[in-house]
C-alpha cells in the first residue's frame, strides 16, 4: 500500500512538471504596443531603424516631457497607454510647439482612458467609421484589416503624397477652429493638422501610419521621411512604461519581520544541537620542487638513460619541424645547414650534439651525468629553435 502511494506521489509530481514544461515552451503574444524596441507586426522599429539607417537624426526619449533634448525639432508620440502624460508636461508640449517644434501625436483608439490631460487640450473625439477599400495595393501586398485613405490637403511633410494606408477603425474629430482635416476617406478624418504658434501639430487616429506592418504600403513612408528632413526627431517612450507600484506599506514589513521571528525562534527551539566546534585541520601540501626532485630518483633508479636518449633528439626534430620546417626526414648534416640558414644557429653546436648522443648512446652503461650533460645540451638547441634562449650551452 505504501509503494502504491509512493507511485502515485511520483506520477503526479511528473505530471506537473510536463504540464509546466509545456506551457513553457509556448511563445509569447505578439506585443500591441507601438514602441521602437518592438518588432513584431504593431511595433515601430522598422521605422527606427529606416530612419537611422538613412542617416537622419532619430532619437528615442525615456525621460517626461518637460525634458527634450533641447535641438528636438520633431516629437513622435505613439499611442501611449503605460503612463498618462500629466498637466506640466501638456505646458511643456505647448511651448515646445510655440517656438516652431512639431508635435506627431497618434491618439490611442479609446480616447477618454488613458490620455485625458493631452486630450483635453487638443480637444479630440472618436469620429466615424472608415471604410474598406484594398485601392492602391498591388497583387502581391495584402492588409487584412486595412483601408486606404485619400490626401485631401498636400501640404508639410504631405506634400506629393496622395494616399496612405492604415486600419480600417473609426477616424477623429478635433474640435478646434485651426484645426484642418489632412486625409481620410468619406466622412472619415484620420489625419488633422492644428498651427499653434510657430509651430504645427500632426493629430492622427492610431498608431497605424508607423507600424512595422504598414510602413512600406503606399506612402506611409514618404510621410516620414519628410518629418526626418525637418532636424532631429525623437520617439516617445517614456510613456508607454508602466508606472513604478506604490511602495509597501510599512503594516506588510512588520508582518513580514514577524513571521521571520516567529520562523527563527522555532528553528532555535525544535533545531539539533551540535557540539563545540573542532580546530580546522591544516594541510600542507607538497611543493613542485619536491615533485620534480622525486621524478628525477625515480628516473635514477629506473636506470632508462639509454632509452630516453632517442627521445631527446626526436624531441627537438619534432621542435625544428614544427618552427622552421626542417623535415624529420633529413639527415643530420642537412638538417643542421638548414637550421643554420633559417633558424641563426651554429650547424656546429647540433652536430656537436648529435655526435655526443650517438657516442653515448654507444656505451655499455650511460651513467645519469652524462645523460644530464647531453640533456642540457639539447635542452639549450630546443629553447633557441622556440626563440627562448641561445643555442650555446652555459658555462
């Protein structure tokens, strides 16, 4: 019975965790949020990135309004719907425009909710219906959902543009006397234009006129790269962040500190008690040299002088090959003449060398001096081949 509910216990304990794993891998939804950053079909960054690609002065500010860079000549704001821009920022807006700065406002399509104080002073209100019309688009473009608007008025940056391409939503009103409708379609307005000062503002209903998805239709484009010429342009995105929460009330940290005594007064009281500590143990580990020391009376005793022997001069060939190309394959004497002529080192000293190992080599008994003698000697040709040292033994 106690096996049967282990089983079980398991099987629902793999259970969550496909069903987390699953949920997991599912992708995220496209964002809606019309910000520089985002690329899906509703973003903005292929307008970002065409605009300083083509060498225009584009710029994005996460900072309030009130603080522009002060060589702005053209503000994007997109649809903002994360922060709502307060009153002191609507006065910044009014005198950024006065001066002869131009306003790009595309109003979020539920007016009335998100951006009261900036809707106030332009004075907007949903307007009609647009109609559905594919006119314009070619065999191999499709806008699910578009609609293609007329230029009424080409004037500014709509000047030789004659339609542009954006959702087939409900227009806007502005209820100004300035105001002037720009484009739309019918009854429809989606684009007005309002002089304030020196300056102009550009209203149009939604983002859609520099969304990824819409920028090369038509002449959405056009539009705004005309904007660009006018000086440094700069994106909004200050306002489509969230708001930072409220801090913590000071109740949920004493609640907190509470549960924490609590938690820790149980620890002290039901926790295993366990003894005095014991002194740490001090290892000592040997050295490098006592390592080396210990190979050298191993080799000793061993006694392989002689067949390590070979091995030193098939070490530096091995060295000559690999540094200054002298094949394995050639014999000493030439071998010698071309480590002479391209590596700078006496053909003598490697003969000299080669003769004494094969004469040792020769011997009934290679006593361990004569294998260190001859060793160093390779060791000196070796480190000048590599270009460590010279080729001449020390004294």
């Amino acid at each position: 019975m106690k096996n049967v509910r282990t089983l079980a216990a398991f099987a629902l304990l793999i259970a969550l965790a496909l069903a987390v794993g699953l949920s997991a891998r599912r992708e995220p939804p496209e964002s809606p949020v019309p910000t520089v950053e985002n690329t899906g079909p509703q973003g903005a960054r292929a307008l970002y990135l065409f605009l300083r690609e083509g060498g225009r002065p584009v710029a994005t500010s996460l900072a309030p309004l009130d603080a522009l860079p002060k060589d702005t000549r053209t503000l994007v704001i997109a649809a903002p719907e994360g922060r709502p821009i307060t009153k002191d920022e609507v006065l910044a807006l009014r005198s950024f425009v006065e001066v002869g700065g131009t306003l790009v406002y595309l109003s979020p399509r539920e007016l009335g909710r998100h951006q009261a104080a900036l809707e106030s002073w332009l004075r907007l209100e949903e307007g009609p219906l647009l109609p559905a019309t594919e006119r314009g688009l070619g065999t191999d473009l499709a806008d699910a959902g578009g609609t293609t608007v007329d230029v009424w008025v080409s004037t500014g940056p709509l000047r030789g543009l004659t339609s542009l391409r954006v959702s087939q939503e409900r227009g806007i009103v502005v209820w100004h006397p300035d105001a002037l409708p720009l484009a739309g379609l019918g009854g429809a307005v989606t684009l007005w234009r309002r002089a304030v000062g020196s300056g102009e503002i550009f209203i149009l209903a939604g983002a859609d006129l520099l969304e990824n998805r819409r920028l090369e239709l038509l002449d959405n484009t056009r539009f705004w790269d005309a904007l660009s010429l006018r000086g440094p342009l700069v994106v909004d995105e200050y306002h489509h962040l969230q708001a930072p929460p409220p801090p913590l009330s000071r109740g949920i940290w004493v609640f907190v500190a509470q549960v924490l005594g609590v938690g820790l007064l149980y620890a002290l009281s039901r926790g295993t008690r366990f003894g005095a500590p014991r002194p740490l143990r001090v290892e000592r580990h040997r050295s490098a040299l006592e390592y080396v020391r210990s190979m050298g009376w191993l080799m000793r005793r061993a006694k392989v002088e002689r067949e390590l022997l070979p091995e030193l001069d098939r070490a530096l060939r091995q060295r000559m090959q690999e540094r200054l190309g002298i094949s394995l394959t050639l014999d000493d004497a030439e071998a010698a003449r071309l480590l002479e002529r391209d590596g700078g080192i006496a053909a003598a000293h490697y003969l000299a060398a080669r003769a004494e190992l094969t004469s040792l080599q020769a011997q009934p008994v290679v006593r361990p001096a004569d294998y260190a003698r001859v060793a160093r000697a390779y060791a000196h040709l070796e480190r000048a081949v590599t270009g460590h040292a010279s080729s001449r033994p020390a004294a």
